[in-house]
C-alpha cells in the first residue's frame, strides 16, 4: 500500500493528490554506546535518579538516555544508523523509515517472488507456481514494543508515563529484543503441475537497491507443503473458467433448448464447491459454476444476475481447467426480461424512467483542511493513534490502536483488529441453492477484490487514500489505487445540557473519524468500516449492497424458501455472518497479557424483604477463565455484554480500566446443526469466543476452508486446549450476523443494510474522554426568531415551572 491524499467536495470537482515519497530500507549499523548516548539529550526536568547514566539501574528512571538504553540495547542496534555528522563530528541517532508493520511495498513483493521462482526445484515446477496471496510475515509483538519506541507517533514520548500498577508477585517479563529484525514476506504459493500448495516465508534483504536498478536480495527462511488443502481462487481462474464453460459443446446445446444462441450473452460465476462428500476432497481443486443470461449484450450495466440460468449442473477441474461433469437435469424456462433490472442512471435503464430532479447539492467542505495526521501508515487524530495495513484476504487491519490520555501519555487499546471471515449460507434445499455457503475471505479474498476508489468513491470532505499491493496469478505485481478511504465525518449531537432555571446550554457536536474499504464478492458488495469517536468510541461496521442471488420459477411456482421479486424470479432466504477479529491490549504493552474478559448480566431482584417494591435490578459480573467457558452467545433479554479489563491497572475509583464489547444486532445460524456447510464454519455456532494470543491463529476456519474436509478446523479447535484467560493476552472474536429475508425493496440493487458492534470505554477514562471538545463555530450564535431579531425571552415552559 501507498498513501495518497485526496480532497474531495461533493458537488465538484476539487481535487488535489499527493502520493507519498518512495521508502528506502535503510542499511544496518553499529551505533557504539557512548556515541548513541552523547547524541541524547536530557529531556527538561526529566534528570536521571541515579545521577549517572552510565552507572543507572534504575528500572523507572524516566530520563531520554536511560529510556533509550532500556529500549535500543547496551552495544549496537539494527533500528539506529548514524546520520551525517554534526559540526563538532558527533553522528546523531535516527529511526528507520520503515515500521515493520508497514505493508509491503512493490519492490519487496518483486524479490519475494523472484526469490520464490528460483528456489523451484526443476524448471517445470518453477513455471507451474501460482501465487495466491503475498502479505506481511507481521513481526513479533516484542519486535512492534521496540519499533514503536524508535518510530514514535509524533509528539509522543518514547515509551509512555505509566499507569498505577498493582503489582503481581513472581512474574517476570520475556526478554526484549534490541535490534530489529529484516522485514518478511508471507506467500501462499499453489502448483498447478503436482496439485501443491505450500507456504513460503522470504527475508527480504537490500530491497531498496532495486528501486536503483541495482542488486535485490531475498533469503528462502522457510518453506513448507500443506497437504489436503486448496487455496483460495483466483480472478484468473474465474476468467478462464467462464471462457472453458462457454466453449463447452453441450453447455451450448443446452443453451440453445432455451432459446440462446449467443454465447456473450452467458454470466459464468465460478464458485468453490465447498465440502459434501469425498467427491469434493481437496485431491482436485474444483469450481461448481452458477449461470446467469443477459438480456442485451451491447448494454455495459446490463444485469445479467435477472435471468438465472437452472437446471444445469457443471464441475470444472480447475488444475486441468476441464469440465469433469455435465449434467442438463431439467429445462427450466428463462425467466422473463424484468423493465425493472437495471440501476443506472433513468435515461439508460431501458422502461422510461426518470431520475429525481428535487435534490440539491450539500456541500462538504474543510477550509483548513482535516483534522487528521498522516505520516506513510501511522494516523493521529483526536487523540486516536494507529497504523493501517492491508492483506490479500482481509483487507483493511488496524494495527497499535491507542487513546492519548495526556499525563497518563499513549494508552494501548488494541494491538490488530480486522475482519477475518465471512459466511454466507443460502437456506433453500433446492439446487443450486443448497451449494451457495460462501466463505467470501478464505475462498476468495476481501482483499483482493477491493474497489479502486478512483472509479467511484462514496466519501465526501477531505480525503486520504491508500493503495493496496498484491501479487497476481502469475506472480506479476498488482496495485488497486484508493484502496483505502480515510476522512471525517459529522456526527450529530455529542452531548448536551440545559439549565433549566437559567436557560443556559452547553452542546458539543460529534465527529468520527472512518477508515473503510469497499469489495465486490461476485454480486454482492460489502463495505467494512471502522469509526473512532471522540468519546474513546470505536464502532465495527458492515455495510451490505449489491444483487441479489435469484432463482427462476417456473408458471404459478411458489417457493416457501423465498420470496418473488419478480415475475419468474425468487431470492432465496439467507443469511450473512462476518467474523471481528480483535487483538486486545488495553493498557498492556505489546505482549504483556495483563488482561482477562468479564461478563456482564443484568438480572431482575427477587420481590421480598430486599426489593419491597419490586423494581430493582442488578448486573452480576462473571470471568471468563477460560477458553471453553468463553464460548459465549448474545442475550438482550439480560443487557448482556463483555469487558476486557486489565488485571493491574486501576481508574481513580479504584477499579480496574477496561473496554466492553456491547452488541449490535446479531444472530445464530438457523440450519439444522447437521448441515455440511457448519463442518467448515462451527465458528458460527457462538457470537463470542476468546482465546489467549497464539502466533499465527488469524482465521476462524483455518487457513484453508475451501474444500476442506476436516470437522471444526480453526477456532473450535484451538479452544479445546481450554487456555487460561486469565491476567493474559487475549483476543476476540466477535461473530456477527444479519438474516436477509428478501423483499421486493432489494430490486435491483439492495439498499445499505448495515450491522456492526461497538468497542465502549468502561472505566478506562476518569470521566467523559469528550468533555474537552471545544463548541463549534455554530454553536455560538444567537437563536433568532422567525424575524431575524434575537430571542431573549425565556421558554414558556422555564417560566411555568419558576
């Protein structure tokens, strides 16, 4: 990814753009100690407690040349070079240019490829590699400890001013590193000749010489053979699998016993078989194609997904690029070309229509520019500081989430967040219904089918974009510009009083901040956000548009597992699940684990001596020790809801900080719990699991969910080893879910629905984080009656209760 800014006004056309400057690795050195030392300077009022720097033990010293041994290292390190020297030959430390969170750039996917291609055993092996994704091998969490001490958010200190801590006794923190280590590349490569996927991590080294024109060098660190699996698919598959189908003699008789002659009128969406019976074991990598005709070919928006073609069955080998099986089972007539298809603008959508000419424009505008900071990945604003990245199968990540808390200094909320998974199971036993249970990041990649921006962007205001690398089939670099939407947004009311016996008010209005990324998983399209509010909010939203999947009816058919949309057409009954990933450290640093997980419940008090009215309640706090028991499902009957507190740090009222996860709307799978499709997805079976942080347990069906056979691989697995979660580093999973029950409103393009959850201070602040948010312009003027003249008068209700 590369950061680019935008300003965009709705209603115009002002735009300016500014990519980023390219980044160079920089090269390692050794940095003698009392070089390092002498080019720090003391920090004012901040002496050493032990007068003597060289000779301080001090764990709490807080002085610049103490914090800077603790954190970079008695002897040398990898992470300071010496800049050129000052005037009296003294070097001057300074930070690397690159966080090792920072996504990959295009050059250091170039080398991990090319360092990949010539480990290829023969030249045969070597031409059959098909890259499936390419990421980050994100770095240790004590790697990210020492990084974020040398590269600092601006205007913050190296490490920050510590809480009150309750000490635990016989606990001892790992070691840290000193240096940092060469960035890595993370590759999923699958093998077209022998069927073989396999993982292969490169250490990148002297990339930046590349940029030059000169040497590039990457070191193979490992590599290794995943058996019984298939990686995700390809938009090249897709292609040619659409192209196969279309060519196929008896798919084209079939055709034309309904009607069609014209083989560019045919839609071929390729979709993973999923996992049934030993026929769709991983020994072949197949597609279950879905079909679909267009009315007119010379229409570009034409919408094809209106005219679902049945009755046929195609298996295609994707290795060989075959069809394996063709099946006509029955003639099932087209449906009928619906006036109301299309969706573009009233002069092209073919039945005379027109669009509203009642709108007029509202303007966005941000004189002085955002509020925001932007320096390469790291953002600040108000007082919210992260990084951004980016991955083939997730997409947006947020990295080091943390509140400025001014004495209290950076405060450390979440170390990753990201959306990990999403399940989309169909609820008609029909064909091909039955089949549609789409694992739409492992099986395609939400990443890698994000918008380009460019093309249309929904964002009004000032505008900050981030380009996404990939990789493609063929190993060839990829970048989807704009992939990544950054602005501000006003958000009503934050908070308000009124003095009802002086009539004075103070109002303060809201802003968010939105970080988002749009994707297109064939004809649905999903927007995934992330909100941060002034008050130390954090919302996760999922923004669900696009076609719906639609099946044909056959004259006065009615099926009881959908609903008609139009005439000859059906959307069958579905739900959508999406998988919050959310990496947690409130107030811990990087790795530390002083966290656990409380359940909140509110429960009704017994009428008797104790509630002689009968109208108390109470919550009933419970801990969830650990993995097993941390398997928990949503209860709005009883307000429930979950803190993440930390076990050593307490607020001014003695309690410990925390943040709680409070629910949005939600639901529970409705299939049978013996459908096929939950083998592959028992992650569904509970909103909540928490487990203590394990290197590399990043997605809960596994890293390989298309065609996977094996019962409950990823989270229900993990969390039989039934961790303690207690004082510990821990991670949630919040699973979320809408049940669509289609209705005509959705045609032809389903309106926002949106479903999401929110991450809310609990005793994490000593009071409202937002009190300190200064009126706005607006809010300064007088009211004015509907003459223009200010009203002075007091409200009628006001001198009533006087």
């Amino acid at each position: 990814m590369a950061a680019r800014s935008q300003a965009v006004v709705s209603g115009g056309s002002c735009c300016r753009t500014a990519p980023a400057g390219q980044l160079e690795a920089l090269p390692a050195s050794a940095v003698p100690e009392e070089t390092l030392y002498s080019s720090v300077k003391l920090s004012k009022g901040e002496e050493c407690v032990g007068g003597d720097c060289s000779k301080c033990t001090s764990v709490d010293c807080r002085c610049q040349k103490c914090l800077t041994r603790r954190v970079v290292g008695m002897t040398q390190t990898q992470a300071m070079v010496p800049a050129a020297p000052s005037p009296k030959g003294v070097p001057v430390a300074r930070a690397p240019a690159v966080h090792p969170l920072d996504p990959l750039s295009p050059a250091e996917i170039a080398v991990a490829i090319a360092t990949v291609r010539s480990a290829g055993a023969t030249p045969e092996l070597r031409d059959s590699m098909r890259f499936i994704e390419i990421c980050l091998n994100e770095p240790d969490k004590d790697v990210v400890a020492l990084a974020d001490a040398l590269i600092p958010f601006p205007g913050h200190r190296v490490t920050p001013t510590p809480l009150p801590r309750v000490e635990l006794a016989g606990k001892r923190s790992p070691p840290r590193p000193t240096q940092l280590p060469a960035r890595e590349a993370r590759l999923t490569v699958y093998n077209k000749a022998n069927n073989e996927t396999t993982i292969w991590v490169v250490q990148l080294k002297e990339v930046h010489a590349r940029q030059r024109g000169g040497h590039h060098r990457g070191t193979v660190k490992s590599v290794e053979v995943i058996p019984d699996v298939q990686p995700a698919m390809d938009a090249a598959e897709y292609a040619q699998c659409e192209s196969l189908v279309k060519a196929y003699e008896p798919f084209i008789e079939a055709m034309k016993k309904r009607g069609v002659d014209d083989m560019e009128l045919i839609m071929v969406d390729p979709w993973c078989v999923g996992w049934y019976s030993e026929q769709e074991d991983p020994s072949r990598r197949l597609a279950a194609p879905l079909l679909f005709c267009r009315t007119e070919s010379d229409c570009p928006m034409e919408n094809g997904y209106a005219r679902p073609v049945e009755g046929i069955f195609i298996l295609v080998d994707l290795q060989f690029m075959k069809v394996i099986k063709f099946e006509d089972r029955a003639l099932v007539p087209l449906p009928p070309s619906d006036p109301l298809r299309n969706y573009t603008a009233g002069e092209s959508r073919g039945y005379g229509g027109t669009d509203r000419t009642d709108l007029k424009p509202l303007l966005v505008v941000q004189p002085e520019g955002p509020s925001f900071k932007v320096n390469g990945y790291a953002v600040e604003w108000q007082k919210w500081s992260f990084r951004i990245g980016f991955t083939p199968k997730e997409g947006l990540v947020i990295h080091t989430l943390a509140y400025d808390d001014g004495p209290r200094g950076r405060r450390a909320i979440a170390h990753r967040m990201s959306f990990v998974e999403m399940v989309v199971p169909y609820g008609d036993p029909a064909a091909p219904h039955y089949r549609k249970n789409a694992f739409d990041a492992g099986e395609d990649g939400l990443g890698k089918n994000a918008h380009s921006l460019k093309k249309g962007c929904d964002c009004v205001g000032f505008i900050k974009y981030f380009d996404a690398h990939f990789t493609n089939f063929l190993g060839g670099v990829e970048t989807i510009e704009n992939a990544v939407c950054m602005h501000e947004e006003d958000h009503g009311m934050l908070w308000k009083h009124q003095d009802w016996r002086t009539a004075d008010t103070e109002v303060r209005r809201s802003r968010r901040l939105v970080v988002s990324f749009v994707c297109t998983i064939a004809n649905y399209e999903y927007g995934f956000f992330w909100h941060f509010y002034q008050d130390g909010r954090i919302e996760g939203e999922v923004k669900l548009t696009g076609i719906l999947s639609l099946g044909s009816l056959r004259d006065g058919e009615v099926r009881k597992h959908g609903t008609i949309i139009a005439p000859g057409l059906y959307a069958p009954i579905h739900q959508h699940f999406f998988v919050a990933r959310m990496d947690m450290s409130v107030d811990s640093r990087p790795g530390e684990g002083h966290n656990e997980v409380v359940e909140l419940n509110v429960h009704t008090e017994d009428k008797g001596p104790k509630n002689p009215h009968a109208n108390a309640f109470y919550t009933e706090e419970t801990v969830l020790g650990s993995e097993l028991q941390a398997q928990r499902d949503c209860s709005p009957s009883t307000a429930r809801h979950w803190i993440v507190r930390n076990t050593r740090t307490v607020n001014r009222t003695g309690y410990p900080t925390g943040y709680k996860l409070v629910p949005g709307s939600n639901c529970l799978p409705f299939c049978h719990p013996d459908a096929k499709f939950l083998r592959r997805a028992k992650f569904l079976e509970h909103n909540l699991w928490v487990t203590q942080y394990k290197r590399g347990e990043l997605f809960p069906g596994g890293d390989f969910p298309n065609q996977n056979p094996r019962l409950g691989e990823g989270l229900p697995t993990w969390t039989q080893r039934d961790a303690k979660l207690s004082d510990a580093d821990v991670v949630l999973w919040y699973v979320f879910g809408v049940t669509h029950v289609p209705r005509p409103e959705d045609w032809p393009v389903m309106p926002c629905e949106t479903i999401g959850f929110h991450l809310m201070p609990h005793g994490f602040f000593n009071c409202s984080p937002a009190i300190d948010v200064p009126p706005a312009a607006e809010e300064k003027t007088q009211m004015e009656t509907g003459n223009g003249a200010a009203n002075t008068e007091l409200p009628r209700a006001l001198i009533s209760k006087l």
